[in-house]
C-alpha cells in the first residue's frame, strides 16, 4: 500500500480553508519552521497530528485507521 503523504493532507486542508503555515505554527504555538519540516516529512508525532485536526477540524488520524483497517481486512 502506498504511504500516506500527510504533510501534503495536511497543506491541501490548509490551502482550502485559506490558512497558512504560519497561521497553524501560530494556533500550535510553535515556530514556523517547526511546522514547515512536519509538513515536509511523511510521517508525524501523534500528538501534532491530534493537535492539527483539533485546528484544523479534520480527523486526520482517521485516514490512519482506515488504512490499518483496509490491512487487517486483506489478511
């Protein structure tokens, strides 16, 4: 299975919402460039995770258990 891109989820819902990474660095008190080298990277803390969807209103942890569901049920 394909590995999710979540730094890239994570831009596209920002972009629809006319959000920038500034703004979620800002919401996350956090540094710009902290947010920018999550966003870059394919895998993230599950903690960030949870705290972005909390921001961003989009259960991103969901895409996660689906596929690990998608998984289970193939074997």
């Amino acid at each position: 299975m394909k590995q999710l891109e979540i730094g890239q989820l994570i831009l596209q819902k920002l972009k629809e919402e006319e959000r920038s990474q500034a703004w979620l660095a800002k919401k996350m008190g956090r540094h710009r460039g902290y947010v920018m080298h999550l966003l870059e990277k394919n895998d993230i803390y599950v903690n960030d995770l949870t705290e972005i969807s909390k921001i961003l209103n989009y259960n991103f942890l969901e895409l996660y258990a689906s596929r690990v569901n998608e998984e289970l049920s193939a074997k």
